[in-house]
C-alpha cells in the first residue's frame, strides 16, 4: 500500500518506527538466545566441577580410615587428590566460550576498598553499577555476634565423666580425682578437631568456647558419673547444660542481610553478594564500607539498550585457589605440600573446605540456572510475543489488505465486463439497422 512517501506520508512514519523496533526485538530475540548458550556452557562446566568435588568428599572418607590403610594407600590417595584438584583447576581455566574465559574469574565483579581486618573473602553475584561510576557497599553490625560459651569455677575436679559436644561433633572424657583445670584445658583442647570446642583458663575459671559464631555454634556438656569440677549443675543424672551463640544483626546499605554466623549474605535488586565478618568486626558494633568498581558480564535482551533492558551476572573462579574461604581456608590446602594435606591428618578441617566449595559450586549453579529459566526464557517468550503483534501493527499500516484490493479488483472487472457488454448490446441494433439499409 505504501511504496513512498506520498503514498500515505503518515503511515510511512509510523511503519518506520514499528520497522526500527521489530528489527531490535528480533535482535534482543537473538541476544537472548547467545545468553543461554553462554550460560549453559559455563553451567555444564560448574557440573562437571561437582562431580570431581563429591569424589574428592569420598576420597577424604576413605582416608580418615587410617587405622585400615597403609602408608602406600594414603600416599595413593593423596595423589589421587591431587589429580583431582588439577582437573578442578583446568576447567576453571580452559572453560571458555568463544574466546571469553567462563570460570576463571574474570566474569567476576571487582571491588575495591575492603578492609580485610574487618571483611574476608567478598563475593559479588550480581550489581548494578552506574556506568562510569561505582557502587559503595556499606557495611554496618547494629547487634554483635555471640558464640556459645560455658564458665566453670574450679581448681581441680573429683572422679568424673563428661560428654562435651559442639557443632562439630562430640567426645566423652573421663578424669579422676584431682585432675587440675590445666589439665582439663588440655584435654579439651586434645579433641577440637572432633568436637570444635576450645578451652581457655583465667584464674579458677575455665571457660569453654565454641570456635564459631552465631546460633549454630553450641556447646552442651553433660555429665555421665560423678559431679564435674564440684558444680552441682554438672552432676550425673542432672540435665545437660546448653549454651548457643546469636547471630548478629547486620545492615547493608541500609537493608537487614542474611547473617548466618560471620557468613553475610545480601539479595537485593541492585545487589546479590556474600562476604564473612572477621570476628573482631562482628562485636564491634561498628560499619565499614567497599566498592563495587565494575566487571560482571552484562546481557543485553531488551530492544532498548537501557539498564531495565540488561541483566547482569558475575561468575567467580572456580579455581582450587578460589573454592573454600579465608576463614577455613581453601582448597588447594588439599594438595600436597598443603596445610590440610591427608597425610597431616587435618581430616575435619579438609572436609569443611571441600563442603564448602560444594556448597559454592551448588550455588553457582543454581544462580545460572535460575537466570536462565526466569530471566532469558521467560524474555524470549515475551519478545516473541511482542515481535508478532509489533510486526502485525506494521503490516495493517505499510501493507495493502489482499482480501479487500483483490474484492475490489474483482468489482472493477466485473464493472468493467458490464459496461462493455452493455455497449455491445447498444451498437449492435444500429449495425444492424445500417445492414438493412445498405
């Protein structure tokens, strides 16, 4: 209907700003469609990572069996570990797609300012970041963190048994009359690894201490036989005693997080990220604050290039050097020659890591997958719908309706047969009358 502008000089605009914005919905279509195949190569890759994590859980198991394995198996089983941790490290570092490296960090977000006396090891997932600009993170602890803890006024203790049980599990421990509170220091402190329990002594005063925070720390002691340090609240028969930390309260940017222990976590629209209070910061009651200064990767799958039109993730390493945290430590302490080696026997400390990088990658994962179905499909979906009834409008506008030119076609001819039948019929008497004549 319209082949220029003077055809409909109108409608020609209007065909032309539907034409501009079927072209970017098909574009944003396309972008979305790439963003998938992004996020399902880096996705596919972090699963692969699992898997070599619960081998290396198993292989952990199997080690803390030391009383069946000889030397030779715990050596064969370290580098196995090993093989295990360089192939972590080699799909973190080979995992690409096109050129772009996936798992290695540098889809990470950057962030600049953090007082590593007060937070360790900061994580961002996702920010909003004003281009040219960056992002301040304020920190702020309104309430402090506690861990569970018991006070015991004694010098020495009479025949006893007790059974002390922490977050990490529990040991039964047995004194006789006259054990000193230095001794009994020792002795709990001898199982920490088991029981995550530490005790200190002041004076007469012994002090039983979970090494962690908040309200999954605990410290329960019951006592089996006798009566423990000459208390009565800690005599057999009686109740267990029980203490758990608190959580502190943590503000971020001015919104109530997620705190859990030290383990800070913070959802926000502008901001998805982690961090852990040192322990000093978390009973403090004080702020702090960091920068979110740029990096992330950014998919475009709207038409309009605008901010509500973008998405953006941030991928961290999955590196042995990145997996774990700084407060349990990492998990290239795995390796040999590493703090946490199995042949150092660190079989707790080296299983806290490893659930910790599951629990890591798990997350990965389901961040990934969580921006693939709700986010990039459900775009996809929407900007086909948008594409078909934007693409309609133009049509109605720019393109001739076929049913009606053809039915007025078709008018035409027929009016145009009638009227040539009718001068047809009218020439044909004065033929014929003019045949007569002549």
């Amino acid at each position: 209907r319209i082949n220029r502008g003077k055809d409909d000089p109108a409608g020609l605009i209007a065909s032309e700003i539907l034409r501009s914005e079927i072209k970017a919905i098909d574009q944003a279509i396309d972008n979305s469609q790439r963003a998938i195949n992004v996020v399902s190569t880096a996705e596919g890759a972090i699963n692969e990572t699992s898997s070599l994590l619960l081998d290396l859980r198993a292989l952990l198991v199997s080690s803390a069996n030391d009383g069946a394995l000889s030397p030779e198996e715990i050596e064969a089983n370290q580098l196995e570990i090993d093989s295990l941790i360089a192939s972590i490290d080699r799909i973190a570092n080979t995992t690409s797609f096109g050129s772009k490296k996936l798992l290695d960090g540098s889809l990470g977000y950057t962030v600049s300012g953090v007082n590593t006396t007060n937070l360790e090891s900061v994580s961002v997932f996702s920010a909003r970041v004003p281009e040219g600009n960056v992002r301040n993170v304020v920190v702020q602890v309104t309430a402090s963190a506690e861990a569970a803890t018991q006070q015991i006024t004694a010098s020495a203790t009479g025949a006893a048994a007790i059974e002390i049980t922490g977050i990490q599990g529990t040991e039964i421990l047995s004194f006789a009359s006259g054990t000193t509170i230095a001794q009994i220091q020792t002795s709990i402190n001898a199982v920490t690894d088991t029981t995550g329990l530490s005790a200190t002594v002041s004076g007469n005063v012994l002090t039983i201490n979970s090494n962690t925070f908040g309200s999954e720390s605990l410290v329960k002691v019951k006592t089996l036989s006798g009566t423990f340090m000459g208390d009565s609240n800690y005599t057999a028969g009686a109740a267990a005693v029980e203490d758990k930390g608190v959580d502190p309260t943590v503000l971020v940017n001015g919104q109530v997080a997620d705190a859990r222990g030290l383990r800070v976590d913070i959802r926000t629209n502008g901001l998805d990220g982690r961090f852990y209070l040192s322990q000093a910061f978390a009973q403090s009651a004080t702020s702090t604050s960091f920068d979110v200064t740029g990096g992330g990767s950014t998919f475009q799958l709207g038409p309009s290039v605008t901010p509500a039109a973008q998405v953006s993730v941030g991928i961290n390493s999955t590196s042995s050097g990145a997996l774990g945290n700084s407060v349990i430590g990492f998990l290239n302490s795995l390796k040999s020659g590493g703090a946490n080696e199995i042949k150092g026997k660190h079989f707790v400390a080296a299983q806290n890591i490893v659930s910790e990088a599951i629990n890591q990658v798990a997350t990965a994962r389901g961040r990934l997958g969580s921006l693939q179905k709700n986010q990039i499909e459900t775009n996809i979906n929407s900007q086909q719908i948008a594409l078909e009834n934007v693409s309609a409008s133009e049509s109605i506008i720019r393109d001739a309706d076929i049913a009606t030119e053809v039915s007025a076609l078709t008018r035409a001819q027929i009016l145009f047969q009638s009227t040539q039948n009718t001068l047809q019929i009218s020439n044909a008497l004065p033929q014929a009358v003019l045949g007569l004549l002549g």
